[in-house]
C-alpha cells in the first residue's frame, strides 16, 4: 500500500520531524520556558546548535541529527524521501534556527496536490480511528471515584502514623527557613500557556499550522511514528545507533512535533496503540500465511510496505513477551469495531484479520505465537528477578500496577519508593496515577528500607525529638549546616542513631541503580522508551541508573522523561551533567526547603556541598521544583508524590507546574 501523503507531504514531514529531533537535543539543555545559555554550547562546552552556516552537522557527531545516529536517515528511507536531499535536511535541521523554517515546511505539507480522493478517504478513516482509540483511553484513564477514595485512606492512614512530629513542627515552627537561590532554569507555566521563552515557535504552534486539518496532522504522526518503529534495511554500517525499537529521543521529537501541531498528546498515544496493535496484527497474519506455504521473504516485503511499519522489530524484540497479547478486552472491542475502518488502510491484514486478532488478544496462546514470531526472549520486567547479582542486593522485583497492561504500550513507567514502613508503600504512592503508560512499581530492599525509615520515625516520635520542634529548633537545622556552625550535640546524636541504617540504605541503593540500568541495557522493559519516578532513595536509585548508562557511552535512546523527588544526592559531588545527557526528555527535580529529616540522615558533611531534595541543582537542562507547600516532612512523599506528578503535568513538553493544586 502506497503511503497516505504525496512525495513533497512526506519531504515536509521528514523535515519538519528533523528540525523536532535537533531541538529536541538543544532542549536538554535549553528546556522550554527556562533560561537561555549561548547558541554555540551547551553546559559543557560542547556546540549543539549554530545558526551559522559555516558550522557542518557533519562535522558534530554528537547531533541527533547526524548520520551517525541512525536516527533519522532511516525515517526519511522510510519515507521514500530522495536520497540526495537527506544531508540538506540534516544540514537545515542542525544549523539554522527552527524558527526560520517550520512555517515554510507547514505550507509544503499543506499542499493537497498530487493528492488522491483515496488518499484522503484513508486520511478521514485513519482520523476516526485515532479519535475512537484516544476515547477509549481517555476513558480508561480518568481515575475512578473508588480510586481516588483509596488514595485519600492511604493519605488519612499515613498521616495518622507517620506526620504527627511533622504537621506538629509545621505549626509550630519558627519561621526560619533555608536559603536557596531561585530556580533559575525553570518557569512555572500557568493554564494560558507557556512562559519565559523568546523562542515562540519551539513552544506553541505557528501560524502556518492552522493551514493544516487535522486529518493531515494525525496522518503526519502516523506515519512518523511508523517510520521511527520500522527497520528497514541500512546500508551505512558506520551508524552508531544499534539498538531497535522505539527509540527514547524519537518520541521527544514526536513530543514537539505535537506541539507544534497544537495536538493534545493523547492523540500521539492512540497513534502508537494503533501502530503497535496493527503490527502485532501484522505478525499474526504473517503466521498464518506462512502456513500456507508462503515464503516469509514475500510475507516480508508486504510488511515493508504496508503502510504502517516496516518490520516485526518494533520493539527490539520483546514487546510481545511483557504485553502477553495484542491488547486488553477493553482496547480489543476498540479494535473489532474499528476491523473495517482499519481493514482499508492496511489490505494485507483486512477487517476479517483485524477482527481475528482482536479476539486473540490476551490469550496465552496468542501472546506466545506472536511472541514467537517478533524473536521474544525472556519474560520482561515482571520475569526478572534479579537479587543478589550484584554485590548484597538481596530484592529486587518488578511489580505491575495499574490498568495499562496486556494493552501494547508503546512506553513504560517505572515507579521507586524510598521511604516504606510495609511493604505495601512500595505500590499505593503509584496507584491511581492517570497516566497513558505501562507501569511498574520496582520493589527493592524491603529489609533494609524498613528498617532505616522505622530508625527515622522512632528518633521523630521520641519526647526528645518533639521538644525541639516544639522550639522550632529543627527548621534551623538546614540554614545552620550551610553556614557551617556547629551542628547541636542532640541532633548529631540523632545522625549517629540513624547512620549506620541510613548508610546500608545508601549503599543498596546504589547498588539497586546499576541493576536497573542493567535491566534497561538488556532491553528487559521491551526497548520502549522509559519515564522512572522516584521519591527519597528510590530518587537516588534512578541517578545512580543514570550514572552507569553514561558509563557505558549510551545515549539518551533508552529513557525519556525523570522525576526526582526529595532526592538524597549530593549536588557538588555528583557528575549531573552526565545523567542530564541520558535523558531525552524532562528532567525533574522536586525539592521542599523544609525537609530537615533529609538533613538529618544525610549528615552536615554532605549538606555543605549541596542536596537535591533540598535545594535546587543549578545544572542547565534541570527542572527545579519548589514542592514545599505540598511537603510537610519526609514522610509527605508517601502520599503527595501523585498531586505532584499531577501538577507538572509530564506529558506536556515544556516544563509545568501548576501553582494551583489539582482537584482531589
């Protein structure tokens, strides 16, 4: 099947998708909304944007853009763009300002000439399907009443057992809190729109766009998403990219490029529930042709152009060992009822196979042919247990959590308590999120976490403890450190009752930090981009991650967005830039001025060079969030982690928080 959009739709498209990637990678660093350093570097000197022509993208292999990615020569194979323009695009994309060309390349897409009354039939009937999709997931996703009444009991139980000391410090505190400079690479955007950019076409779509239907829009997307998916012969060996799947950076650029379109990111996701299912739909009919005595070589090429995606590879290999099947009952029906619709975009499946599929879905023995057919290894992340790999690590279990499972996700999320009194709290900060991702709540060290927050608590709880909040003693603790007097004799006993817990925890997770990057290496969570959420040492986990995927020189093509919060890192002593460069994304850092219990654990010999739950971390590319308010102690993070999540609103591209608080 030819594609839906004429030759000069699909060069405006691959160059349009371009200029996204490139930005993309400026916004590492340059996050929307945020403070602006030189066009020339970024914060470690190195250029990642010229407007002068002078200046080669192929001369810079650390572009996205460049060649040696892999990131988009395929893209624009794919697109059957003419193979002689391909280092103009790269050349435009990595070395002149976005803003100078988005318009020029919206006019080209707008062009309906060369266009067929059945290309755009195909475009309408693509349109509804997304629209059908994303109610779907709209649906599935608003958090249900009982949901939320769960949530607000783990709030009332944890407050009851674990904040006493804190809502009594906070009232009755003295007024001293901890000196911090402003955030100065973070702009709080309020519900009109973005702010604190000059930049206007990387934040908001321009005029050109309203030239544009939304049928092309999604139709644009569609076939951007397939082409990034599919794998298609390369005949440039030097490329350093050699991973396949969805890589992390492609959706970034989708990110922007939704943006751009002034598209809700719901829509871009029920794209990717539409290509994914229709691949695995692919693989099943491939299946039973085969069968047929047809040789996989044809089966192949139909594949290649089918319109949709170019090989069984879509996700490295393993997507179909952790979703177990094409999608959940819920997603299935969706697509029975979409079998005609669908059927006509893509004829080698048709409505009768699409419907076939869709009542496969979720069956073992569906889920292991498909499996078998996209080259499935190992069972995912809920298979790997993997205690005791590395140094004393006792536990270490992915868990599921929520309802997006068995569903083709095209990403995944994975969620890090640090602070638990049961086991439970490794889970219930993490129920309810509405949130469009496959998740899991990663369920380490139980012991050990225990066992230092218990430590925590009883100090807190002790008669001691409360007598010096009682004296507003403890909001001094911070300021104090920082002006490096003397810490008082009572709180350093305090530390060392603490230490020898907090120093094991410290150690292990760490050490939990190499596993996860391991598993991510391994392409255990089906080498689909990642968002990894953590609060307290579950934060300290997922830099640790960050920091051994920079040693192995890997790119930002595994994880896509993180979130910190009340992160017990150093901010001196820590290569952060590092970990910046692994994120293609958002990189957030939530902190609370307040948090003297961080302080304690983590000593006044650390606190002296900076901590990230505390303060902000004055690194280009990082998003600090003051979440003091929301934060009475450490505690606070067991039940205000998902009003946080909600009020940076993550799958927004430009850097969000909502000053007001969501609706309970």
């Amino acid at each position: 099947m030819s594609s839906l959009l004429t030759p000069t739709q699909r060069y405006a498209a691959g160059a349009l998708f371009a200029l996204a990637l490139h930005q993309a990678q400026i916004h590492q660093t340059r996050p929307l909304g945020g403070s602006l350093p030189t066009d020339e570097e970024d914060s470690t000197g190195e250029r990642i944007s010229s407007g002068s022509s002078s200046d080669s993208v192929s001369e810079d292999p650390g572009l996205w853009v460049h060649e040696s990615s892999g990131l988009l020569r395929p893209v624009f194979r794919f697109l059957e763009i003419d193979s002689t323009a391909w280092l103009g695009l790269e050349e435009t994309a990595g070395s002149s300002p976005a803003k100078s060309h988005i318009g020029a390349f919206l006019r080209l897409l707008s062009e309906e000439s060369g266009a067929s009354s059945e290309m755009t039939d195909k475009e309408h009937a693509l349109s509804k399907a997304i629209d059908v999709m994303a109610q779907s997931m709209e649906t599935t996703t608003v958090i249900s009443n009982s949901k939320k009444e769960k949530h607000r009991e783990y709030e009332h139980e944890c407050r009851e057992k674990y904040s006493v000391a804190d809502m009594q410090s906070k009232s009755e505190q003295v007024n001293v809190h901890f000196e911090t400079q402003p955030a100065t690479n973070f702009n709080v955007r309020s519900e009109e729109g973005p702010s604190g950019s000059d930049n206007k076409s990387d934040e908001r779509p321009v005029e050109e766009v309203m030239m544009l239907n939304y049928q092309k829009k999604v139709t644009v997307l569609y076939e951007l998403l397939s082409a990034c998916l599919a794998d298609l012969p390369e005949d440039n060996k030097k490329r350093m990219r050699q991973r396949k799947g969805y890589d992390a950076r492609h959706r970034v650029a989708l990110r922007l490029l939704a943006t751009w379109f002034d598209l809700n990111w719901i829509q871009v996701e029920a794209i990717e529930t539409i290509v994914a299912s229709s691949a695995m739909a692919l693989a099943k009919e491939q299946e039973s042709k085969q069968e047929e005595t047809q040789s996989p070589k044809s089966s192949w090429a139909k594949w290649r152009r089918g319109g949709i995606i170019g090989a069984a590879a879509l996700t490295g290999g393993t997507l179909m060992a952790i979703t177990g099947g094409l999608a959940a009952p819920a997603i299935a029906a969706g697509f029975g009822a979409l079998a005609p619709t669908l059927g006509t975009l893509i004829p080698v499946i048709g409505a009768s196979g699409f419907a076939a599929a869709a009542s496969a879905a979720g069956t073992v023995a569906g889920s292991i042919a498909v499996a078998a057919s996209f080259g499935a290894a190992g069972a995912g992340l809920t298979g790997s247990k993997m205690a005791r790999r590395i140094g004393s690590v006792d536990e270490f279990e992915f868990k599921p959590i929520g309802e997006n499972h068995n569903q083709g996700c095209l990403a995944v999320g994975i969620f890090i308590s640090g602070l638990v009194f049961e086991e439970e709290d490794f889970l219930r900060p993490w129920e309810g999120l509405s949130e469009n991702l496959e998740r899991y709540a990663l369920q380490w060290e139980s012991k050990n976490l225990i066992a230092v927050s218990t430590a925590i608590q009883d100090w807190l709880t002790s008669r001691f403890a409360l007598e010096l909040m009682k004296q507003g003693a403890m909001m001094t603790v911070l300021s104090t450190l920082l002006v490096a007097l003397a810490w008082p004799a009572t709180l350093l006993a305090a530390a060392d009752f603490i230490d020898s817990k907090w120093t094991i925890a410290v150690d292990r997770s760490d050490k939990a930090g190499k596993l996860l990057a391991e598993v991510l290496l391994k392409g255990l969570q089906g080498n689909r981009p990642v968002t990894l959420v953590g609060y307290s040492l579950g934060a300290r986990v997922i830099f640790k991650c960050l920091q051994c995927l920079a040693e192995t020189e890997q790119n930002a093509e595994l994880v896509e967005r993180v979130v910190l919060l009340g992160a017990p890192i150093s901010i001196k002593d820590e290569n952060w830039e590092a970990a910046r460069k692994m994120v293609a994304g958002r990189f957030m850092n939530a902190y609370s001025t307040d948090d003297w219990t961080l302080g304690v654990a983590f000593r006044a010999s650390l606190l002296t060079k900076g901590l990230a739950g505390i303060q902000p971390v004055d690194v280009h590319g990082i998003e600090n969030v003051d979440v003091t308010e929301l934060i009475e102690g450490h505690s606070s993070y067991l039940w205000a982690t998902q009003q946080i999540l909600e009020q940076l609103e993550l799958d927004t591209y430009y850097p969000v928080f909502r000053s007001t608080p969501a609706e309970p």
